[in-house]
C-alpha cells in the first residue's frame, strides 16, 4: 500500500548537538486528517521541515506518496503543499504577485495560475485585497494567504503548521469549515496545532510527539477511548441555594457532584457511569438543568497524561542511571 | 515539471522588485554617474587631456557604464537574496520542486537585468555629456552580459554566506569599490609602473573595462581574448561556487 507519508527511523541532530528527532516511524494514509501534536520543541516542525526539505535529516527515510525524499526530491515535493508556522512571503509583493509566482515555481502556466489565485483569494475573502502588498494585511489574513499560496499547485497533502494560532475563534472555525471541505475533496491533510479541541473536531488519527520520539500514533477515537473520566457542567434553571445544592451533592450515590455556585454543578462521570442515572438523580430532587457543556477539552487531558506519564518515565530512568553510576 | 516556467516567475519575480523601487534602483546610478561626468570628464577631464588617443571624457565613459553594471548586478542578487533569506520568503522556492539552477539562473538572470537596464540609462545620460562612438557593438553586449553575470553571481555568493544587512554591504565596500577603481576606469593600465601593471592584471575588473572599451573606442590594454577567457572563468567558476552551497542547503537549511 503506497501512503501519504512514510517516515521510518527519521533521525535530525542539528549543529551543537541537540537531537531533534530520535528515530522516528509514522505514517499518513491517503484522504486523512492527520494531527501531528507536542509540546513546544518536540520535533514537530522539525519533521515537517524535513518532509519538505526545508531542515536537512540526519538519518532515516521519508517518502511522500511513493517517493523518496532522497532520490525523487522533486517529484515528492510536487505532492506537497505547506503551511508553515511562521509569516514567510515577502512583505513588500502584492497578493497576487505572491500566489501567480508561487504557482510558477511548480510549473503551472500563467493564466492558469491567476484562474487559481482568484477562486482561492475569493474562497479565503483576501479577492478585495489582491492588489495590496502582503505587509497591509491583518495577522489572519496573512494566514489564509499562506493556505491560498499552499494551495496554488493543487497538492495531493497538505502541510498545516499551526495554522489558526493567534486567529480569533469566528476565523478559525471559517477556516476550519474550509479544511474540511478539502479533505473531503480527497487532500490528505497534516496538522500541527496548540488547539487540542481543533485537533479533536478535525482530524481522524493521531501521533503524539514529545522529545523528539512518537509517544501514542492512533486513531482519535481510540485515544479518546482512553479517557476514564469526563467533567460536565450543568446550568440549573431554577437557581436553588447553595445550601440546597450542598445538601443534594451530600445525599447523592455513586456519582461525584460539586457545587460551583447556585446555578452549577460540576459532574465527573466515569466509563461504569451514565448521564441517564445523572438525570434521574437531578429528577428526584426537582432540580431543573438548562443546559449542559462537557467541561475540558477531553483531548488536552488525554495529551497533559501521555506527556507527564513520558517525562516522569524519562525521569526515572536517569534516577535509576544515576542509581547504576553511584 | 515545467523548469521554464518556474525560471520565468522567479525572473519576473525579481524584474517585478527592482522596478517597483525604481527609485533606489534605477535613479541613483543616473545621478551618480552624471556627477562622475561633470566632475572627472568637464572639469578635471579638461585639464588632463587625450588618454588612448581619445578624450578624457569619452576615455572614461565605458569605463564609468561598466562600473555602473558591475555595481547593480552585484548588489541586485545581494539584496535580493539576502532579503528573501531574511524574510524567508525563499522557502517558497526550496520547498517547490525547483531545480537548484533554476534558482541560481533566476537570480542571477533578475541581477543582469537591472544592471543591464542600469547600464542603458547610464549610456543614454552620457550622450548629454559626449558622443558616443561604437567600434564594436558584438564585443560591447558580449562583455556587458558576460560582466553582470559574473557580478550577480558574486552577490549571489555573497548573499548565501551573509547572516546580517552588514554582510552584503561589506564585500562591495571593501572589495568591489577599490577593485573598480583600480581596474582602469579612469586611466589606461599603461600608464602604471610594471610592477602595478603586473598587480593590476590580477584584477578581473581591468579585462571586462578593456574588453567593453575595445567595443567603444577600438583600445585596450589586455588582449581581448584574455579578457573574455578572464570573464568566463570566473562564470564558471562562480557558477559552481553557487551550485554547490545552494545544493547543500548553506545559509538556506538547517
């Protein structure tokens, strides 16, 4: 089976020593929606920039759709189209100049390259700005121009490198509805994020990196599977007392209910549980809910765990070195 | 892959730059040079009299557009690549599949433009100042190109190595400026001791002013064959220069 990307014992050590990248294996199959997360400085930019040549691998094998980076570098690359986390267009060029010249450099003629910048300038709402140099635009703007000029060459992958940080909520589910539709064209799509839900509500599979190694590769709903415990909050309709609520909260069985304030509760419910005994216990005791919200981002709690379980593993190792060396 | 096209946009790309701040690019060499005209060719030129069997002024005027191709060239590619370094704007070519020499060719061809364009509105301002005579227009545009490739080529280099703004402005400072003055602008080589004619025949600036003043007036100081076996060398020897750091990612990858 060809994938999207194949990466097995990618290795990067950059001058002065830091190791990067520890050997790592993963890989994307074709039409996903991919999250690639870690903490800061765990090799996720660093692997993306190995895919797409832009940082040098120190050892391993990627290949993109069938092709290896290191003899068919072109070909790989005409598969790619990236995102990247940082601004990286000239400033001074106008909108258009950016995407015709950027469609170029992958060999589509001129005219088809301004057919193409206008659906996507129009489709991204940057057409009204098309003319003006890339310095005038908002923070957000500036990010739709960078998924416009990804999208020049028609990629068959698409590379996001936290794409939606420092885009305000209304923008990011806008861009959000438009990576969907992507992928639902069939655009394998790659995404680094900060946001655990944007992951969650976007992407099917998972890796999780951290120090430069994969910790968890899985699919979302496996991941979240894992989750033993979710909080949720309830509005209650008609404000009881404090007292009331306490009094509730200390005569309820099986479940763990706290006491926010006189209009929330705050339930954790674990797998053996259900909301069901939840109502009916509410029920009994005339207490009317409003509405209800799950607490946390079920995702970041998953992602906080596989991170701390990592670095205290990490931790006990080198005690037990230091154990062995005493 | 279409390689012209990709060539073609990052050309355009850099056409597109050098015009859009004609002021900085295009205006000064014009002033400059027609400072140079009224100070060393009227003024000073007056009293010096023929050198080569011309007058000064049309002595110098090959001499002063070579300069002028020479410093746009070089400086175009610098500033260009440099900035695009430094706004990492060219990411947008590294992660395309654009061969390296297309890259290299790309820049380089967008340098011999603006020091090509530089050199025609030099040569246009100078006819305010003196006739221009032609003995050889094939030797004229073979030195010409040959000469702002080699340049662009130089600030091409320049620019992969520099790390600050400072970079790019040192090597023509220190190295570009005096070996143009020095490689026979504005006297005949001749006209030196041995010993700095032999030193001045290590300056490849002095072989690409002979050879495009032989296109002017019919003289030189150096064989013509030399001077474009001169030229060529360094092309290719910078060309290789190029290819190599670009290919191993220098200033360019981590």
């Amino acid at each position: 089976m060809t994938y999207a990307l194949e990466i097995s014992a990618l290795a990067k050590t950059y001058k002065g020593g830091f190791q990067a990248l520890k050997g790592i294996d993963l890989t994307v199959e074709k039409g996903d929606f991919f999250a690639l997360l870690g903490p800061n400085g765990a090799g996720k930019s660093t692997t993306i920039g190995v895919i797409t040549s832009l940082v040098n691998k120190t050892d391993g094998q990627v290949k993109v759709f069938g092709y290896d980076i290191d003899t068919d570098l072109e070909k790989a690359k005409s598969f790619i189209g990236l995102v990247p986390q940082e601004f990286n267009f000239s400033q001074f060029e106008p909108l258009m100049h950016i995407l015709v010249n950027q469609a170029g450099y992958y060999g589509v003629p001129k005219p088809l390259a301004i057919e193409r910048a206008e659906k996507y300038l129009k489709q991204l709402e940057l057409w009204d700005k098309r003319d003006e140099p890339a310095r005038a635009l908002s923070g957000g703007m500036k990010r739709r121009l960078m998924i416009a000029r990804a999208l020049m060459h028609e990629p068959q992958m698409l590379i996001l490198d936290e794409p939606t940080a420092g885009v305000d909520i209304e923008l990011r589910r806008s861009m959000w509805g438009f990576l969907r539709e992507l992928n639902m064209q069939g655009i394998t799509i790659i995404l680094t994020t900060h946001y655990l839900e944007e992951a969650e509500m976007l992407c099917r599979n998972i890796a999780i990196i951290d120090g430069g190694e994969i910790v968890e590769d899985t699919s979302m709903k496996k991941l979240l599977a894992q989750l033993d415990v979710e909080t949720f909050v309830f509005d209650i309709k008609v404000a009881a007392t404090v007292a009331e609520l306490e009094q509730f909260v200390e005569q309820s069985q099986e479940i763990t209910y706290r006491v926010i304030d006189d209009h929330t509760l705050e339930i954790d419910l674990n797998k053996s549980q259900n909301l069901n005994q939840v109502f009916e216990q509410l029920n009994v005791a005339n207490i009317e809910v409003q509405s209800m919200r799950n607490k946390s981002n079920r995702l970041e709690a998953l992602f906080v765990s596989l991170i701390n379980k990592k670095s205290s593993a990490t931790k006990s190792k080198s005690q037990s070195a230091a154990v062995g060396a005493n | 892959m279409n390689n012209s096209i990709a060539l073609k946009s990052i050309l355009t790309k850099e056409i597109q730059r050098f015009m859009r701040i004609w002021v900085q690019t295009l205006v000064p060499p014009a002033i400059t040079i027609s400072l140079y005209f009224v100070i060393f060719g009227s003024l000073i030129g007056s009293r010096i009299g023929e050198m080569g069997g011309f007058d000064y002024m049309s002595f110098i005027v090959p001499g002063l557009i070579m300069m002028s191709v020479i410093t746009n060239s070089y400086s175009n590619v610098a500033s260009s690549f440099f900035s695009a370094k430094w706004q990492r704007n060219v990411e947008e070519m590294l992660v395309a599949p654009v061969p390296n020499w297309v890259i290299v060719a790309g820049y380089v061809g967008g340098g011999m433009c603006r020091g090509i364009l530089v050199g025609l509105i030099v040569t246009l301002v100078s006819l305010l100042f003196v006739d221009i005579q032609l003995h050889n227009i094939w030797v004229i545009i073979a030195t010409v190109v040959l000469t702002s490739a080699t340049f662009a080529l130089g600030g091409l280099i320049n620019a992969i190595f520099a790390g600050s703004f400072d970079d790019i402005s040192i090597i023509p400072t220190f190295i570009l400026t005096p070996l143009t003055y020095l490689g026979g602008v504005f006297y005949s080589i001749s006209l030196l001791p041995d010993f700095w004619q032999g030193v001045s025949q290590a300056n490849p600036i002095v072989y690409m002013v002979n050879a495009f003043r032989y296109g002017f007036l019919g003289i030189s100081d150096v064989s013509l064959v030399t001077a474009f076996a001169v030229i060529i060398f360094f092309i290719v020897t910078l060309f290789t220069i190029a290819m190599t750091l670009i290919s191993k990612g220098i200033g360019l990858r981590s």
